[in-house]
C-alpha cells in the first residue's frame, strides 16, 4: 500500500506542468535606418570562412519580424598550445561558438517604420522610398549580444523598466559609479532584498548602472509572486515561449516604460538627463578631446560592468580600429585607452576614439569572448560644467543633471532648513524656559 501512494506521489511530481514562460534577453532598440544596421557587419552574409552567417524574415504570430544566427566554428581551441607545451600532449579538442537575435517591431504611434530593411539607405532613396529613423525590440540568444551595434542600443532601456515596476523593498543589486575626480564602480548585493536606502546610494554622486530586483508586470509571471527582473541597458525577464502572448508581453512592457518610477526614491535612479542636442554632443566631445591632450584628472577610467559577461573569468583584451592586434592581460588601464589616442594629432583623435572598440576573453587567447564589442568611450568617465549646468560622460553617452531634479531638491533643502531652524527654536526656548524655572525654584530654596 505505501509502496503504491510513493509511485502515485512520483507520478504526480513527473507530470508537473511545463512552464509556459522562459527567461529572455530584451534590448530596445532605437534610431535604427533599417534592420540589417542593429546587426554587427561580421555577423551579416558575408564571404568570411570563420564566421557562418544566415539571416530570414520570419513570422512571429502574425507580426513579421528578422532573425539573424550566427556560429562560429574552431577546429582547435587555441589553448590547446599550451596545454602541449605544458604535457607534450596534442590535444585535437575543437569548439562551437552559437549566437541569434530576433527583431521585432517596435510599435509607437510616434515613430515611422522604414519601408525598407536593407542596409543602404542610398538605394532606397533611388527607389523613391522615404528612410526614417525607427525602433525594435531585439531579443537574443546564446552569445547574440555580441551581435547588435552598439551605438543603436537604448542605454539604461533595463534600468528604466525596473524602477517603474520594482517592489520597494525587494531590490538585491545595485551597480553604480561615483561621479567624482576618480570614479569608483560599485556593486552591492543584499540577497534577502532591501529598499534603495540600504545600499548607500547617494542622489547627487552616483550613477546607477544595473539594479536585480523583486517586481510585478501585469500579465507576466504569476499574479500573487514576483519576478526576478534584472535591469541594465538590456531586461532580463521571464517571457512567454507563446508567439501571441510574447506580443503582449512586449506590449506590456511598454505599458510599464510609460509609467511613472513606483516611488520617488527610485526615480532618483535617473535623475540624469540624456543630452540629446547634436550642437551640444559635439561640443562636449571636443571638450572631452582637449581634456585627454591635457592630460586632465577629469578623465578617468570607468568599467561598464554591464556589458561584460561573467565578469570574474576576464583574462585578456583587445583593442580593435587601430591595427593593433596584440592581446593585453586581465583588463585595460587607462594608459592602455588614452595611448593609442595621443599617438595621432589632436584633429584625428575624436575620430578615432568614435571608431575605437574593445574586447574582452575570458583567456589569454581569442577562443572564448566574454563581453560584446564595447565602444573605447564606454571606458571613459569625464565630468564639465558649462553655464552652471554640470555634463557627465558615462556609459559612452552624455548626461546632465535634470533641472526640474535640483529644483525639488533645492525646494526640500530649504523645506529641511525651515524645519530644522523652527526645531531649534522651539528646543532652544524650551531650554530657556526650564533653566529659567530652575533658576527661581533655587532662589526659592535659598529664601
């Protein structure tokens, strides 16, 4: 009889429902001209032997949508020469390298779809189709983040979407940078969770980067329990394996990007405004040009944590758009980024510094990639104040901080000084009075 209720109990475990959700990978994408420019050039059709590129147009429901996969055969894994050297053992141990994004529309009333999805807008343009700037949503899979271009990827998109839908009291990492003469980047972890206050993060220094909380999405997850949301430049979040119901997922989503931070708290987390004027960008990087030619303490090395995949198990990097191909140890230096910079005259430096990337291995040889190509200026923090309005180089992108952000400040700054100084008065005067009192009961003891 108990033998029968122990295989009853097992088949019941056996037959538990399959999930319906699995764990994705989303970046926005923004200010793309077609969809062929979100993919790297190297993982597009092309005649290179090591990489084996495909892309199609696929449906996704009925929403048509681009998939691009890519792999990347190696006969012999480069450390197999050590190994030998090592043992006198050859090794014939080779390795697969597997990557895909999806892209899917992005649907917003304000934006125009382009009606072309090649890469040359020149042709399209001889074809009488107009070319507008557009968004999408690129999920990827296995090493496809190394696929995207990064100038077209919606910074902090992660981070936005989790402060809007974050449990107060379930945050459990917080990256940050310290915006000061030499920056620090910080990560705290409090695994049982926490409200924003406990991690000791500072409104008017810190720069938030990447925040894994406890949050609730309508429509994702179960209605009673949290989801683990991880949020950086990409979300990371359960999604529906469903075609219709990823959909609304996505839709969902944005419901949330159009909201408001859950709480004040939070919304300080982005208190800084992305600079969007063209003029003022390039005065900037002109700005950020000199300062490098002085040899200015402005300019300081910054880690993009976020970007770099299973961070511990970096060993090597490259440097890649100055011809130089030579492996460097463990992580760059600042020397390592500003050097290749002061080698050209001062007129070459900006374009070479927009054009510049880096990439980093978890070896000392370029078998295994562990981070996608990152822009050399996403290693760069530097800070300038122009008409007391004080700009932020992070992240590869400019900030300012927010005006409307200071004036709430200012306002409870003064509020906090009122309040303290009626404090002080009413203490003082109470003081006043029960010294006066003790003063005449001892004249009344002296009497």
């Amino acid at each position: 009889m108990n033998k029968s209720l122990a295989r009853l109990k097992g088949e019941h475990r056996l037959a538990r429902k399959p999930s319906t959700e699995t764990r994705m990978t989303l970046y926005r994408l923004i200010g793309l001209p077609s969809y062929d420019a979100a993919i790297r050039a190297k993982y597009q059709q092309s005649g290179d032997d090591e990489y084996n590129n495909s892309e199609e147009v696929v449906y996704v429901a009925e929403t048509e949508a681009y998939l691009y996969w890519s792999t990347v055969d190696h006969d012999q894994a480069k450390w197999t020469d050590t190994v030998k050297g090592l043992t006198q053992k050859e090794l014939r141990v080779g390795n697969s390298t597997a990557s895909a994004v999806l892209i899917i529309p992005y649907v917003d009333e304000t934006e125009s779809v382009s009606e072309t999805k090649s890469g040359n807008d020149n042709d399209s343009a001889k074809a009488g189709k107009k070319v507008t700037s557009f968004s999408a949503w690129a999920i990827t899979f296995g090493m496809g983040f190394q696929m995207l271009e990064p100038k077209y990827v919606d910074s902090r998109f992660g981070l936005r979407v989790a402060i809007r839908c974050a449990k107060l009291d379930g945050l459990n990492v917080l990256s940050k940078t310290t915006l000061d003469e030499r920056p620090e980047m910080v990560r705290s972890t409090i695994p049982s969770g926490a409200r924003l206050r406990s991690f000791g993060f500072e409104e008017l220094g810190d720069f938030s980067t990447r925040l894994v909380t406890d949050a609730y999405i309508e429509g994702i997850g179960h209605s009673k329990k949290p989801i683990k949301v991880r949020g950086a430049d990409s979300l990371n979040i359960p999604l529906s394996k469903s075609p219709e119901n990823l959909l609304i997922n996505l839709g969902q989503i944005k419901a949330v990007l159009d909201r408001k931070p859950v709480s004040s708290e939070l919304a300080s987390l982005e208190h800084f405004s992305l600079v969007k004027n063209k003029s003022m960008k390039n005065k900037l990087d002109q700005l950020l040009i000199e300062a490098i030619g002085e040899k200015s303490d402005l300019v300081a090395l910054s880690y993009p944590y976020e970007n770099i995949d299973d961070f511990g198990q970096v060993g090597s990097f490259k440097i890649f758009g100055t011809g130089d191909r030579r492996h460097y140890d463990y992580l760059p230096t600042l020397n390592n980024i500003l050097k290749p910079l002061l080698e050209v005259d001062e007129k070459e430096r900006l374009r070479r510094l927009q054009k510049m990337y880096i990439i980093l291995f978890k070896s000392p040889d370029d078998s295994d990639v562990s981070s996608s190509k990152i822009p050399l200026k996403k290693w760069l923090t530097f800070q300038k104040t122009i008409n007391n309005k004080r700009y932020f180089l992070q992240n590869n992108r400019w900030y300012v901080m927010d005006s409307d952000y200071i004036t709430t400040l200012q306002r409870q700054v003064k509020k906090s000084l009122i309040v303290g100084h009626t404090l002080m008065t009413f203490l003082i005067g109470l003081y006043m009075k029960y010294r006066k009192m003790g003063m005449l009961k001892r004249r009344q003891m002296l009497n």
